[in-house]
C-alpha cells in the first residue's frame, strides 16, 4: 500500500465508496486503508479516487510501490474477484 489515511482524517464517508477495491473500511476512530487491497486505483482510474474526493487532504503516500507491483496487485484482486463470482 503506497496510501494511508491520517489522524486528520474526519469521518466524513466519501473515500470508502469510492475505493473499487473495497480496501477503505470504517476503523476504530478513522477510516483506514487495507493495503493488501490498495492499488492506489491503478487498473481501474488514472488517480487515487480516494484522494481526488478527501475534503481535508489526510491521504498521503505512506511507502512507495512501483507501477508494475501496484498491477500485480490488481491481477490478483481482480481474479479472486472471478474466483468468488464462479464459486
């Protein structure tokens, strides 16, 4: 995971429906991201969706991943996505 959401974080709701990987989820006292699920929307958008809609910029890069690791990843969700489908 190249993002993470921080303590200025406001509870505000827009980031989790955006995430087409379902890696937001409602923590403890901030959203927070999964990062075996987070692509930073590579596969899917040209942007982080979750930063393009965050009202108080709290979604920084926490570590870096390169292009070709954040699609790896997305390959993998998308075929446990067909593979629950099928099931």
């Amino acid at each position: 995971m190249a993002l993470k959401i921080t303590d200025q974080c406001i509870n505000c709701d827009v980031c989790e429906p955006e995430c087409p990987n379902g890696a937001i989820y409602q923590g403890i006292e901030i959203y927070e991201i999964n990062p075996a699920k987070c692509t930073e929307c590579v596969g899917h958008f040209d942007a982080p969706q979750c930063r393009e809609v965050c009202p108080v910029d709290c979604i920084p890069l926490d570590f870096a991943e390169t292009q070709a690791e954040l699609h790896a990843k997305f390959v993998l969700l998308t075929a446990e996505k067909l593979l629950a489908v099928e099931i």
